[in-house]
C-alpha cells in the first residue's frame, strides 16, 4: 500500500489503521469508520502532546464557530492501559474538515489513506453478509453472548425490512422514521425510544438503545416492527399518517403480547439493566436479582 501505509487487526475496534508509523485508533459506529481526533492530529502534526494540540485547536474552533468541534463523538477507544475510554471522534467527512484546520505537509497523504478506508463500505454495500460478520465481531469484542448477538442481528434484518417497506410506502426520511418508531416503541412498551433511554440511564448521542436491550427486550421490539411491516403490506397504506396508523397498531401487537408475558411471567420485560458494564456475567446477576 501506498503512502508506508498499512493496516492491522485490532482485538478491540476491528482495525488498527497505521499512517506512515502513526496509529490511528478507529471503530465502527452506526455503520461507519469513526478515527480518534487525537491520533490524527499527532500523525499530522509530530506533536509531544496531541492531545494539548488538539485541546487548543478545539478551543480556537469554538471561538470562531466552527461546526467541526459539534460532529465530534465521544467513543470508546483502547487507551494505551489497555482499558477503553471515551475519546474525541469523528467519521471520515468529519477528519476531512478537521485537517483544513491543521497546516501539515501531510495533510495530502493524509487525506489519500482516509479515502481508502471507505473501500471497505463500498464492499459491504455489494456483500451485505460482511457487514454483519463485521458487526457479530464487533460485538463479541466488546463481550456480548453470542445468544444476545444472534438476537441483536435478527433484529438488525427485520428493522431494514421495515424501513425499506416505509421507503417504498412513501415515508420520507429518518425524521419520519424517527416518529414511526416512536409510535411502534410506546405502543409497545410504554415509552418513546428516548423515554426509554432514559429509562435506561443512557445519556450520549452514541448510546445505541438496543445495544443496551435483553433477549426479551430486543424480541418485543422486532415483533412490533415486523408487525408493523406485515399489517402495512395487507392495509397497502401509502403516506405518512397511514403508515404512523399502522406503526401504532404493530406496536400494539407487541404490547398485548407483553403484558401478557408479564401476567403469566409475574416479571416485567421492560429493564433499566443497561450493558454499559461488561462482561455479560455481571449482566446475567443483575437480571436475576
């Protein structure tokens, strides 16, 4: 590869990407490389401390209003303990604006690797399969069972076919589809997805809910959105109201269904167990308790 560029497998993020002898930390996130700012600033600049560097920066861009510092992430990243801390991150448009904002010989170089690394999407877009191969890894890594990944991935399917089904169905967008969701969630359990994070103790942006969802949570959610999308198709609605109709009556299929679990169970599927603590034992006793 070009540029003394290579990359190497990393236990913790999938990929350790390696510019001209710099590491460069990145993960997986909502379905797309995200890189450490830190990194990039010390593989740009030779900076003692680019973590000061890139604090300072930060800082500067604040001051002049600059949007870049807001589509920055805190992710967990492998520190060089061993132990997973959050850090500034950022997904490739986003290190893209970051390194016009940081005057380096090799922000050319730079810009060339990043630009390889979304190679990897574009076989993924062609070969769905690896996608979720990548994502089983991901999670494993992070200590998930592999029963809860298995689950986690069936529910990955049946949410794209219901997005898909809305697609078609004239639903416009993520905002709509952010309203439909709520509609199947409170329908189903109670609570909007936001309620329920709440519900949960998750406050980032980067807190995935159904990453922090059990085997029951996760199947209640699935049958209200393959309800949904099975009442959809018999109905043939088109349209936003019709669909967010229908958004509620799927979710309601999933609430009768729980709540009638819950009576015959005498225990409540909603939990506010959250997997921000691995490994999966310490989540098994916590759910028996």
């Amino acid at each position: 590869m070009s540029d003394n560029t290579i990359e190497k497998q990393s236990p913790v993020s999938s990929k350790i990407a390696v510019f001209k002898g710099r590491v460069i930390r990145r993960i997986l996130h909502n379905n797309e490389w995200w890189f450490s700012v830190v990194d990039v600033a010390a593989a740009l600049t030779d900076s003692v401390d680019p973590g000061a560097y890139w604090r300072k920066l930060k800082e500067r861009l604040k001051v002049e209003g600059s949007e870049v510092v807001t589509i920055c992430h805190g992710l967990k990243l492998p520190a060089p303990d061993g132990k997973l801390r959050e850090t500034d991150c950022a997904n490739t448009e986003g290190v893209f604006r970051i390194i016009q904002s940081i005057p380096s010989p090799k922000a050319e170089p730079f810009k060339r690797w990043l630009a390889k690394t979304g190679y990897e999407r574009i076989q993924e877009i062609d070969n769905p399969e690896l996608a979720m191969s990548r994502m089983r890894a991901l999670y494993r890594l992070k200590g998930y069972s592999d029963e809860w990944i298995e689950t986690r991935m069936r529910g990955v399917k049946v949410r794209k076919t219901l997005t898909d089904e809305w697609k078609a169905r004239g639903v416009k967008g993520e905002s709509e589809y952010s309203i439909l969701t709520a509609e199947i969630s409170n329908a189903a359990f109670g609570m909007t997805p936001e309620e329920y994070k709440r519900h949960k103790g998750l406050g980032q942006p980067s807190e995935n809910l159904r990453d922090h969802m059990t085997d029951l949570e996760l199947i209640f959610t699935m049958l209200g959105e393959a309800a949904t999308t099975e009442i959809a198709r018999k109905k043939d609605v088109v349209g936003f109201d019709p669909n967010k109709k229908t958004a509620r009556e799927g979710g309601t299929v999933a609430g009768n269904a729980r709540k009638d679990l819950e009576q015959r169970s005498g225990r409540r599927v909603v939990s506010a167990v959250n997997y921000k603590e691995l490994p999966e034992k310490k989540m098994r006793k916590l759910l028996t308790q």
